[in-house]
C-alpha cells in the first residue's frame, strides 16, 4: 500500500517543483496520471476483496450443501449423483469466473502500481529518496518477510485459495464419476454425462491456469509488458 503522503505530495507539486518553478502542461498531466492510478488502484483493490466475499459465501454454502448430500442415501441412486455431479460443474464454472475477475484485478493493480512509481522516480528524480520521508512513502520497497514473500502476498493467496477449491472441486466430481460406475442401478446415460460433466469440471482449471497465468508458481507470467518494464527499470 502506498502511503497516505503519495497524495499530499502530489497535490503540492502540481503547484510548484523543488526548485518553485511552474510545472508544464506535460508535468501536470503526470500528476493527474498519478491521481487516476491511485483512484484505479483502490477501485480494483475494493473489487477483489468483493468477489473475494462472494466466492467464500459461495464455498460455505456449497460445502454444507455437500455435506447434506453424502449423509443422505443421495450416493446411492444414479441420477441424484448425477445432478449432484452437474451441481459441482456449476460450482466449478463460478470459481472459474471468481478467479479470472480476481486474476485480472491483479494484472492491473500491478500496472498501476509500476505506473505510479515511475511517476514518483521523476519528481523525485532530483531528491535523495533515500531519505526521509521520502524513504518511507513506499511500503513496497520495505524488507519485511510479510511483503518479500509471493505466498505472503493478497493476490498470491487469494489465487491459491480459489484454485485449492478448484481442486477440491475436480476431485469430488471424479469420486462421483467412479461412484456411478460402481452402483448397478446407474443406466448408460446417466454414467455418460457424469463422463462429460467430469471432463469439463476438469478442464476449468486447467484453462484457467494456462491461459491467465497465476501470481505464484510455475505459470507466474513473466511476459507482460509490465514486467518487461520492471526488467529494464532494475537492470
């Protein structure tokens, strides 16, 4: 989080620079930049924790559904399986659309985040920022094990939680699969649509990963523009 003192900064400085010199049409567009990212960034911040609420409103109700279920003589009957086979498909199609509104919140929170610092790196272009309290205004840069570490980090977790579910989610709907092969009273279409429900609960996850990437792991996107820009900046 950026500190409350980013935004009193850039107020002062769209009135004068260090050197009490008028600031340019270019340099008061910068700051009105600044001021658009942080507005940005809260609003993606406000957005995440949303869907973050909805998808955990979501799983509990879900998983005491679930329970409800496998305590009944629900697991016994070939078509109750399968509805609760397409139940989870369901379930598996909203974390699905949980993980991309939260994986796209952290795309952009991440760009407004290097904007708004490349902002700064040029006001502060003359400044010793090594100093204070220019040395406090960005928590980011702080060494704390809370911030260094990626599974310490908001966006990092919320991801794994949603993609723990996801996997929950698989396994349930291939114990389900196997439980309508085992049971006799199970016809021929009620196995194939548990076959193709399966497949498909499956494959959610699996797209997700592949095509968004996540904040942790081997699928972290490094190829982002935003990233390249990181690269260049640090080297």
């Amino acid at each position: 989080m950026v500190s409350k003192g980013s935004r009193s900064d850039a107020s002062v400085e769209r009135s004068t620079t260090g050197g009490g010199q008028a600031l340019t049409k270019a340099e008061t567009l910068l700051c009105h930049e600044f001021d658009q990212a942080w507005d940005h960034y809260r609003h993606n911040e406000t957005t995440r924790s949303q869907y973050l609420g909805y998808f955990f409103a979501l799983s509990l109700g879900s998983v005491a559904f679930g329970a409800q279920a496998v305590k009944s003589r629900t697991l016994a009957s070939g078509l109750d399986l399968a509805l609760l086979a397409a139940f989870l498909l369901v379930f598996a199609l909203l974390t699905g659309f949980v993980y991309l509104r939260v994986r796209k919140a952290g795309v952009v929170l991440t760009h407004y985040d290097l904007q708004w610092n490349k902002i700064r790196e040029y006001f502060y272009s003359r400044i010793d920022i090594a100093e204070s309290p220019y040395s406090s205004l960005s928590i980011r840069r702080s060494d704390h094990r809370a911030l260094r570490s990626r599974w310490t980090r908001l966006q990092s977790s919320s991801e794994f939680v949603i993609l723990f579910f996801s996997g929950v989610t698989v396994l349930s709907q291939i114990l389900l699969t196997a439980r309508i092969f085992l049971i006799h009273n199970a016809n021929w279409l009620e196995r194939a649509t548990a076959i193709v429900v399966a497949g498909l609960t499956v494959a959610i996850p699996i797209v997700l990963v592949r095509g968004l990437g996540t904040s942790f792991g081997r699928f972290q996107e490094y190829s982002t523009n935003d990233a390249k820009e990181t690269a260049r900046s640090n080297a």
